[in-house]
C-alpha cells in the first residue's frame, strides 16, 4: 500500500511557526516564497485563506474536513498517496511550490523532492539585500540533496558567490539530474569529476556559460547527452572534439563566444546530431562537419566551413558581410534541400546576380541588410532573384532599414519609368513584410515586380520606419522606438510611393498595411 499523507491545508499563524520552527526546509521554502510578488509572508495568505472560510477543493463525493477551531481551523482536501502530491507539487513553478510549502505540511515535505531549481537574484533577492542570496542558495540546495533533476544556477553577477560554486555543484550535481544550465564567473573551472558516472548516465542537456571547461578522452561517455550549449566558455578544439567523441547521441551543438577554438571538427559518429550553431566565435576559422544527418546550421563571421553531407539541409543560418550575394551565387548548389533561410549582412557592395539555379525547397526566406547608410548603387530590384530561385517560397521577411536614405527617390521623379519582369509568375508567396520601406526607387520597383507575380499573395506589410514595439496610440506609458528626424522626413516620402505607385497594383484578396509614423510619440519627440 502506499504511504499516504495529509493533503495539502491551509493554517493559521500558530500552525506556521510549529511548522517553520521545526524543519529549515520550512525555513528555506519561506524565504524564497516571500521574494516573489505574492503576499509578504506565507502567514498572512494562510490568515487571509481561513478567515474567508473557505472550503480548498470540496466536492460533492469528497466534502473537506474542518479540524479545530477558531484561528487554528485547517481546511483539508480527501487523503491522497504521498506520491500524487509530491507530482502535483512537481508541476508547479519554484516559486509557487515553495509558498505552497509554506502553507502545507504535505507539500512542506514534498518541496524538499522539488525537481525543478532555478536560483538566481531574481527569484531570490527581488527585494531584499544581496547579502542573503548566498545562505539562501545554500539552504535549498542543502534540503534537495540528490532531488533535482533540472538545475538552472545563475551567479555571474555576483562575485562574492565564486567561493562556494564547487561546494553547490556537489551537492546538486548528483545521479539523476536530466539539465544543467549554469552561469558562472568566466575565472571558475568546471570540473570534470561533476560528471561522474551516474551523472553521465543521466544528463540530457549541459548548457554552461562564462566559465573554463576542459574535457578529456578519459572523462567517459556521456550516454543521454542530447543538447550541449556552451557559452563565453574557454575550452580549445581539441578539448571539444574529445568531448564530442563521448557523446555520441548529441542532437545540439552550440557554441556562442568560445574564442579559444579556432578548428572544429564534428565526427561522423555523431550519428544524431542535427542542429549546429557557431556564432560570434571570433576566432573561428574552419568547420569541418562529419556528421551525416545534419539539417540545420546557424554561423556568423566568415568562416569555412565543410559539410560530409548537405542533401539533407533544411534550415540556413547566415552571418557575415556580403552574404546575401553570396547565399544566391553559392548556396543552391551546394544545398538544394533548404527550406529556411535567414541572411544578416551589414554591408552588401555586389548586386545580386540573376542565375538559372535554384532553391527548389525554399519555403522561408529572411534578409536582413542592417547599416547606417546603403550604397547609392546598390540595387534592391536584383533582389527579385530570390523570388525567381525559390518556386516554393511562402513567407518573405526583408529588412532593409537604413538611418540616411540616398538612394534616388521615386517621388523626386514623378516621370520614372519602372522596370518590371512580366515573364516572372509565383504561384506560392503568401506573405511578404518589408521593414525599414523606403522611397528608394530600385526598392519600389521590386515591391511592384513582387505584387504583380505573386498570384496568391495575401499579406503585404510595408513599414516604413524600423519595426519593433508601437504604443498602440493609448497613453500607457509604453512609446514608439525612437528615430531621427531624417528617418521621419523619409517615411513621409516612402507613404507617397505606396500611395503613387504600389497601392493601385494590391489585388482586393492582398491586405495591404503600410506602417508609418506615430502622431503621439514622433510629434512630442520631433514636433
């Protein structure tokens, strides 16, 4: 039979302090309740809950017991098995769990088999001095010895924590733990002995950030490791390979501001792994991936990089300079499969070519050319490549917002000649959004080549300023991103061209949205 313990109750003061007074699992689970935005202590909800008498979960088949009387009335849900209160307790967030410890000896004993941690300032010390993030810390771990499964321990703002990092990660670093996600001080050195036998068994995901981490072949395998993230950590290539080697059903790869590595090679026995993301490694030079089924990669810089397999990509990620001329010359031939991609450039100086490959797959196109200033010669209408490439293409998101517009204005030229693709037909495109919409004339011309081939397009969003949060019109304190005068005087000429040259093209079952200026927030600023 299995043991059965009171359901959960709410008490009156008296009931609290026996509670808290008696066990420092009460104790602990008392000062991390009373952090978050919920009552100032646990006592007062428990006073305000039996004073509005009222009946926690009575039903019809199971009315609720009333035990005591007066302040020390308990109201009580029926018995239940120790092992379903401790699973209800489990689903609720750290912080709700711990109140609930506080109100109730059922889930007072249950919070100590809390599976999910998450410590750090925040959730802790929203309100109170810096000085008990430590002991608090301390206390939880010290009552959830070998209990938790997913550890999620952020200290990197906090220096005076570094003493007693390695102390924490004994005691909570145990066989069992599925996820580990620690954020540390970039001087700390993970230890390898933390990933003892049982805990290799066990961990399904290592995410560790600002720290030294420095695996070698003898470390052993790591037989449920599926995700590893690593970063701002210092830990060279070869350290890294010999750690791949032991993890031989990782599905994740990702590396953010690791700059020891300068060479990565993914072995082919990594038979699983799919997702691979390299960025800001600044010193980065050369990929070679082995892997044989991997379907997405996401790199920034100009690194070189070698694929074993490429029919089998689906998902492109791209960072670096002149890459939108790059991925249209290159990329179709080298991964015919792509189904998504995203391309981020701060400097495009070549126009992109019009070729006879193509993106047969290509589903989501993103391009994002992020800069002050374009070059006047750059030509946004040889975008219209893409949509020639990509038969299948659904969704287009352009980004091509710029602080100082000097491309030639359409509405300067109220004699232009616009120049079109009549050949060019799309059966696919549903949804194009173009952020940063200028009066460029190149740029109407591809808006007006897009609307003209696009048979079933029926979202078309042109903002004219950067995208990003509105106010909605209402006064509730949140206003629009700011931006400059020239950037205001420029969306008022970019409306004009949709209203010129644009608007009168929009088939009726098209919704058009042209997104200008706030009169609220862009007049008080620039008014």
């Amino acid at each position: 039979m299995l043991p059965m313990l009171p359901p959960p109750a709410l008490r009156a003061p008296s009931a609290w302090e026996q509670a808290t007074t008696s066990s420092s699992i009460g104790r602990s689970a008392m000062e991390e309740s009373c952090s978050s935005n919920w009552p100032a202590t646990p006592c007062a909800a428990a006073t305000t809950a039996d004073k509005s008498n009222c009946t926690v979960g009575s039903t019809n088949n199971s009315p609720s017991e009333q035990v005591g009387h007066g302040d020390s009335l308990i109201y009580s849900l029926p018995y239940l098995p120790e092992d379903i209160w401790r699973h209800i307790h489990s689903l609720m967030p750290m912080s709700a769990a711990a109140r609930a410890a506080c109100l109730s000896h059922s889930f007072l004993n249950s919070w100590r088999f809390h599976p999910n941690l998450s410590l750090n300032f925040k959730t802790l010390c929203p309100r109170t001095s810096r000085g008990n993030f430590k002991c608090k810390i301390d206390s939880i771990l010290r009552n959830h010895l070998g209990t938790a499964k997913i550890l999620k321990l952020n200290v990197a703002d906090e220096d005076s924590t570094y003493p007693y990092i390695d102390r924490w990660l004994e005691v909570a670093v145990t066989p069992g733990i599925e996820e580990l996600t620690l954020t540390l001080h970039k001087k700390y050195i993970f230890a390898c002995s933390l990933l003892s036998d049982g805990v290799r068994d066990s961990i399904r995901c290592l995410q560790l950030t600002f720290c030294a981490f420095h695996p070698m072949a003898e470390l052993g395998p790591l037989r449920s490791l599926t995700k590893l993230h690593l970063c701002g950590v210092h830990i060279t290539g070869d350290e890294l390979e010999s750690l791949l080697l032991n993890s031989l059903v990782l599905e994740q790869l990702r590396l953010n501001v690791c700059n020891k590595i300068s060479f990565l090679k993914i072995p082919c026995v990594l038979q699983h792994l799919s997702c691979l993301s390299v960025m800001a490694c600044r010193r980065m030079q050369v990929i070679v991936c082995e892997a044989p089924n991997l379907s997405s990669i996401s790199l920034s810089g100009g690194i070189k990089f070698s694929l074993g397999e490429t029919l089998t990509m689906k998902v492109l990620s791209m960072i670096r300079p002149n890459v939108v001329c790059y991925a249209r010359a290159q990329l179709p031939s080298i991964m015919p499969n792509l189904e998504s991609m995203v391309l981020s450039s701060d400097s495009e100086a070549v126009n992109i070519p019009m070729l006879p490959t193509k993106f047969l797959c290509l589903k989501h196109l993103t391009i994002q050319i992020a800069r002050g200033t374009f070059s006047p010669s750059y030509d946004y209408f040889f975008l219209v490549s893409f949509l020639h490439a990509s038969p299948s293409l659904e969704t287009l998101y352009l980004d091509v917002f710029q602080e100082d517009m000097r491309h030639e204005s359409i509405v300067e030229d109220s004699s232009a000649h616009l120049r079109q693709l009549p050949e060019l037909s799309h059966e696919c495109l549903k949804s194009v959004e173009i952020i940063g919409f200028n009066s460029a004339k190149s740029l109407v011309e591809l808006t007006c080549c897009i609307v003209k081939a696009a048979a079933s397009l029926e979202r078309l969003v042109l903002d004219t300023l950067r995208g990003g949060d509105r106010c909605s019109g209402e006064s509730n304190g949140k206003i629009c991103w700011p931006v400059s005068n020239a950037v205001l005087k420029e969306s008022a000429r970019a409306a004009i061209a949709v209203r010129r040259y644009i608007e009168d093209k929009v088939a009726p079952t098209t919704t058009l949205t042209l997104v200008g200026t706030c009169t609220r927030c862009h007049s008080l600023a620039f008014g």
